[in-house]
C-alpha cells in the first residue's frame, strides 16, 4: 500500500518524511498515468484493430490471387499453345490482379506501419518513475506521438490544427510532458460537445518553450476556472474521470520550473498555456 500523508508514521525525521512524500507522489503519477491509459485502452485497441483487420482481409485476397498466379504459371509448362495461356490469363483478369497487388501490398504496409506507430507510442506512455530521467527530447514528435495515442478520443470530435514554430530540444522528463499533452488533449475532447476544432501551437522564446492546447468545447465557468489545478476536484460526471490529470499536470510542469495556465470563455472553448524553459537550472546548458 502507498504511503499517504495520513498513514505516515507522526514521528519520521524530516528527510525520511520527504523521501516518503516524494515516493507517494511517484506512485501517484504512475496510477494516473495508467488509469488515463486504461480509459483509453478501448480506442487503443480499435486503433490497433482497424488496420490489423483490414490486413488480414488482404491477405486472404493475396491467397486468392496466388491460386490464380500458380494456375498461370503452372501452365507454363502444361499448356499445350501460347493460346492456351492467353485464355488462362485472361479467365484471372491478370492486369487487375497485377495492380490490385501492388495496391494491397500497399495498403497492407501502411496498416503494419500505423500499428507499430501506436505500439512505439504506448511504449513511450509505459515507463516507470524509476526508469525516466530528464534528457533533451523533441517536442513536436512527444506531441505528435501522444496524438497517435489518444486518435481514437479525438478523430470523431475534432479537427487538429497544427500551428508549430521552431522549437529547440528542451531538457526535460519526456513521458511526464507526454501524459500532460495527453491529458490536456483528452479534456479538449470532452469539452467539445459535438465536433469542433482543438489548435496546438508552439513557440520559441528566448529560453523557454510555449505549447498551447486551444479548444472550441463548452468552457469553463469562472468558479470552476480557479479549482481546475486542485486535486480531486473535477466537473465530468461521476466514473468519467479522476480529477487528478490536471493536478497530476500541473505539479509534472513545477517540476520542470515551467508554468500551466487556463484561460476560458464559457460556450465558447478553453485555451491551456505551458511555458517550459529549455534547459533545467544548475544543468549543464544553463547560463
């Protein structure tokens, strides 16, 4: 069982408490990050599903296609006349099946293609506390990776407009950016009532990085706008979420000294704001 704050024992010195604490709030962001993927695991798997299904359509289209390609060739040497072999090329259509095949072959890598691209992205989202640490990582790609992840929540609700400046790699814990993209990207969705437009866009400045997540959903009320960071505290229906990812997210953004704001305008969409500095203070890169 994970230590809480009221199940630690009242008399720890104060360096144990803090070791305590920073392990609780480990196994925090590991469970939330799980439970986020595990809401997601349905589409996931449709994701997966999709390309893997019409994969194995065409191979069975392929197994049909070399019946006839083996009758053509087979005949090479039973064919009593080069007319026979016309006829036997005709009777199996041979110039479709020829481009069918290389349309196939086609469209069957693609499919084997995208599921590798979702398996690389979950792989990203699977790391444990123990295993990350912080390195230089491209931003652009953990976006685009974690839109792979969480297509299945958004291609039915929004349009993804892409809006990327020039960004320097930033030094930084690259899964932890990751389930925050994710979980901004998530709630953009579930703003969003109908169909509507979500608007990622980033930025240089000087020694920090913007990364924006624009959506065109309901709002946020005033009241609600200031509770949005507590933990806990949340306005989706009950068994919908955890209220911990915005929470989750804006302590993963201190601890990488950057800074998470919200601005909202109620039925009119929400705007959530990163500002993250490219390197971390006392490393080597920074001035």
């Amino acid at each position: 069982m994970a230590d809480t704050p009221s199940n630690l024992p009242k008399d720890l010195p104060p360096q144990e408490l803090s070791a305590r604490l920073e392990q609780a709030n480990r196994q925090l962001h590991q469970s939330e990050k799980m439970a986020a993927i595990g809401q997601l695991a349905a589409g996931v798997a449709h994701e997966i599903n999709n390309p893997v299904g019409y994969v194995y359509s065409n191979l069975q289209t392929l197994e049909h296609y070399l019946s006839d390609l083996f009758r053509l060739t087979d005949a090479v040497e039973s064919a009593a006349s080069l007319e026979d072999l016309h006829q036997i090329r005709k009777s199996i259509d041979y110039e479709f099946l020829r481009g069918d095949l290389e349309d196939l072959l086609s469209e069957s890598r693609e499919g084997i293609e995208r599921v590798k691209t979702i398996i690389a992205a979950m792989k990203d989202f699977s790391h444990t506390e123990e295993e990350e640490e912080f390195r230089y990582a491209d931003l652009h790609r953990g976006i685009e990776t974690t839109l792979n992840v969480v297509n299945n929540e958004l291609k039915y609700k929004a349009a993804i407009v892409r809006d990327f400046g020039d960004l320097p790699e930033v030094l930084c814990i690259a899964s932890q950016i990751n389930q925050v993209i994710m979980n901004l990207l998530v709630n953009a969705a579930h703003a969003i009532e109908n169909t509507g437009t979500i608007t990622i866009r980033t930025r240089s400045e000087g020694d920090h990085v913007t990364l924006e997540f624009e959506d065109t959903g309901k709002g946020i009320e005033p009241a609600d706008l200031s509770r949005i960071f507590n933990p806990f505290f949340t306005t989706k229906p009950v068994g919908k979420g955890t209220g911990l990812g915005l929470s989750l997210s804006f302590n993963i953004i201190e601890k990488h000294h950057g800074q998470i704001t919200a601005a909202s305008t109620p039925g009119q969409g929400t705007i959530f704001r990163i500002r993250l500095p490219v390197n971390q203070p006392g490393s080597p890169d920074d001035d």
